[in-house]
C-alpha cells in the first residue's frame, strides 16, 4: 500500500481502483463483473473475492430501507397497491444496482488495504515445539 493510496470508503464510493484511486473496477455502468486490471496503475484484480458480502449488506440495507418507505408511503400517505408496486418495483432494483457496485467496490479497497486473502494450506506453519 502506498502513502497516496485513497480510502477505503472513497474508493468504494467512486468504484474506482484501490490503489491509485483513478481507474474504474467495473467496465460499463451495468456490469457487476470486475475489469482485469487498473486501467491507469495496472494493478491486478485478480486478488479481489468479496464472495456473498456485498450481497447480504445490500440485503440488510436496502430492506431497511425499502420496508421503512414502504410504511410511511402507506401510514402517511396512503398509496394504493397499485402505487406500491410500481414504486418499489422500480426503484428496489435501481437501488439494489448501484449499492452493489458500491459495496463490491468498498469490500475491495478493504481488501487490498489490510492485504486481505484466502488462506491455504501453504500459509499454515507447522507448530514450534
């Protein structure tokens, strides 16, 4: 890590490379797939594996946040079904989208911030006796 390396959450925010903090990870405004490699300090993303993370704390946020509208839409406004549905039908997938991407690519600054990596067999030392 360098000294000029942006942060975590600025890097997630922006979607933008770990390391120098100008390149983009994802390689159009729909993908979720990473792109190979920084297209400005070429560092690898190949150490990148967020897994299920991004997925379970959009979940958690997004019912939040989804459920909590959903009430006052319906206590304080009183919006019909039909109103709910196209409401919600349209904005929870918008939402989800741009959450992920941003989850995905704050989980990834995180990553290459603490050196985070999968650890095998080849990592584990024998016991000193």
């Amino acid at each position: 890590m360098t000294d000029t390396a942006p942060s975590p959450i600025a890097a997630g925010l922006g979607c933008r490379c770990p390391r120098c903090g100008k390149g983009n990870l994802f390689p159009g405004l729909l993908s979720l797939g990473l792109k190979d490699k920084c297209e400005a300090c070429g560092l690898d993303y190949a150490f990148i594996d967020a897994g299920d993370g991004p997925a379970v704390f959009a979940i958690f946020i997004l019912g939040f946040l989804i459920l909590g509208g959903a009430m006052i839409a319906e206590f304080v406004f009183g919006v019909p079904v039909w109103g709910h549905v196209l409401l919600w039908g349209i904005l929870t997938p918008l939402l989800a989208l741009g959450l992920l991407k941003v989850l995905k690519g704050t989980l990834a600054a995180l990553q290459f911030r603490y050196a985070a990596r999968e650890v095998g067999h080849a990592d584990l030392e024998e016991p000193k006796v």
